[in-house]
C-alpha cells in the first residue's frame, strides 16, 4: 500500500534531483522545486517548474528511492509531465474521423472498412465472387436451374444443347439490373444519408419555411428511383439554391414553378398614320410687295 507520508531521506534528496532534471532539460528551463510526492514506501517524485517555451504548466518530475534500512538514496527516474494547468495538445483523432465533406480532392483516395455499416454485400460477393470464378454468391442448384430455363435452344440432338447461357445466369441478369456491385448501400447507410439531405433541403430549413409551396408539386422535381423517390427528388431549377441537390419533397423555396406565373408583355401598339392632313403651301412675297401662296407646276402661268 502506498505511504501517504514521503520518506524522510527520499524527501531531503532535493539537490540530487534537481542535478538530475538538469540534465535531462535544456539547460536554464528546470525552475523552482514545486512539491515531493510519495510514491510508495521510500519512493518520492520531486516535481520542478519548467521555464521551457512551449510547454507553459509543464513540470520535471524526478523520481528517487532507497532500499530497506539503506541510508543512499538512489535516482530512479526523469520524466517531463503536464501539470494541472499545462497547456497541452488537442487530443489525436484517426483522420477518418477527422475528414469533413469537401475536403476531398482531385486524385485524393478515400479507402472504406471491409466491415463498413453504410454498406453490405451486393448480388456478388466481391470482383470474382465467392469463389474467385466471377460468379454470383448463389447456391449452385439455384443458378444451374436459372440458367436451364433461359438456355438458347440448339437445332440438333439433346446432347448438343448447351448446359448454361451468359444471358440466363444470374451474374448476367444482375449486371443487366445494375445490381452487379460487390457491395450495395446498406439500410443503415441509406437512414444516414436521408437524414443528411433531410437536413440540409428539408422542411425545417428557413428556405422551405419561407417557400411558397412544397418541391412535391413543381416541375423542375427529378424523382428518385426505388424506396427514396417516396421521400426525395433532385432539383432542376438552374436558379434555384438546390439546383443538382438531394431535396426532400417538403422542401421548397422561390422557385417554384407553380409559385408564380410571369406575366407576358404587353404589345405595342400599332403605329397610326393619319394621311387625311395635308400640309399648307409656303407664302412667297409678290413684286407688289405682299405675299401669294406658292403654287404648284404650271400654275403660275395659267389663264385666268
């Protein structure tokens, strides 16, 4: 059990371990002694200040100790520790729990666990199947009898028909679906990734509350395929804020394509040209000194 009381001879040891300390330290940085700790039973840690930049709280804990009914007090060890209020660094987190989206980069790879909860396996087991042959992870009389059924009919004897068909195996027909990953989105993958569009385009943002109507009826709504389409569509509307976005169909804003109808513009008027107004002939002075109207061609030399 360790003694609440430090060793008396352990304790006086003060100059032994600040030498030690010293030597250790850089020198100038091992500082006042702060405090004697017991350890155990003739065991006794001397703690001093540390004046080294960088490492504000911190303390040089020399560790010192004697045998039973021994008068020589020995160095056990020196250490640099944090003190109460020492200034320490962040704890360390794996970078895959560090990463954020939108930190990836053009030719940055980011490697998934083999046991990854998002995913689960798909129709193969892997790029060569379960048994390294490509096949599906299928038992074997199920995909024997998948492919009889399909199997192209050759003309000829029973014996010159062909056991299995590419097009009727199961690997064939999956790969046709699309289905034919090694590993598929699993439904906790798929709860989380709702719930992150949810967040972001769903009804509780303040676009959707200020929305004069819901994404479920305008027109620039792609919906999704399979179990989400009932939940979530992708945004059209180049000049929406979620244009090319998971939107939840509660989501909405200004965009709409129902909200408002631009009104067209109105036509201009026809021109109006009045050709019942003739303009008056220009006065010209006479030789008498008054003025008569002009007159046209030939008019002037006319009989009266």
């Amino acid at each position: 059990m360790r003694s609440r009381t430090p060793d008396r001879l352990c304790a006086e040891a003060v100059d032994l371990a600040r030498t030690a300390a010293e030597e250790a330290a850089a020198p100038g940085t091992v500082g006042e002694h702060v405090d004697a700790v017991a350890d155990g039973d003739r065991v006794v840690t001397h703690l001093f200040e540390c004046k080294e930049p960088g490492y504000r709280g911190w303390r040089w804990a020399v560790t010192v100790a004697r045998a039973s009914r021994a008068k020589h007090v020995t160095l056990d060890e020196s250490v640099l520790l944090p003190g109460p209020d020492a200034l320490l660094a962040p704890e360390w987190v794996p970078w895959s729990e560090r990463l954020r989206p939108g930190d990836m980069g053009p030719g940055d790879l980011l490697p998934t666990e083999a046991e990854d909860l998002r995913l689960e396996p798909g129709v193969f087991g892997g790029a060569g199947g379960a048994d390294g042959s490509g096949g599906a992870r299928v038992a074997p009389g199920v995909a024997e009898l998948a492919d009889a059924e399909d199997a192209d009919v050759e003309p000829g004897s029973p014996a010159a028909q062909p056991d299995t068909t590419a097009r009727g195996s199961i690997a064939a027909v999956a790969e046709e679906l699309g289905m034919g990953r090694p590993r598929v989105l699993s439904r906790y993958g798929l709860h989380v990734a709702a719930d992150r569009w949810e967040e972001a385009y769903g009804p509780k943002t303040a676009m959707a509350q200020a929305a004069p109507a819901n994404c479920v009826s305008c027109g620039f709504l792609v919906p999704l395929a399979g179990s989400l389409r009932q939940a979530f569509g992708i945004c059209a509307n180049e000049f929406g804020p979620a244009d090319g976005h998971v939107v939840s169909l509660g989501y909405g804003c200004g965009g709409h394509s129902e909200a408002a109808v631009m009104p067209r513009p109105p036509r201009p008027a026809p021109p109006v040209i009045d050709e019942t107004v003739v303009d008056p002939l220009p006065l010209r002075p006479d030789r008498a000194g008054g003025s008569v109207e002009e007159s046209g061609p030939g008019e002037e030399f006319g009989h009266s």
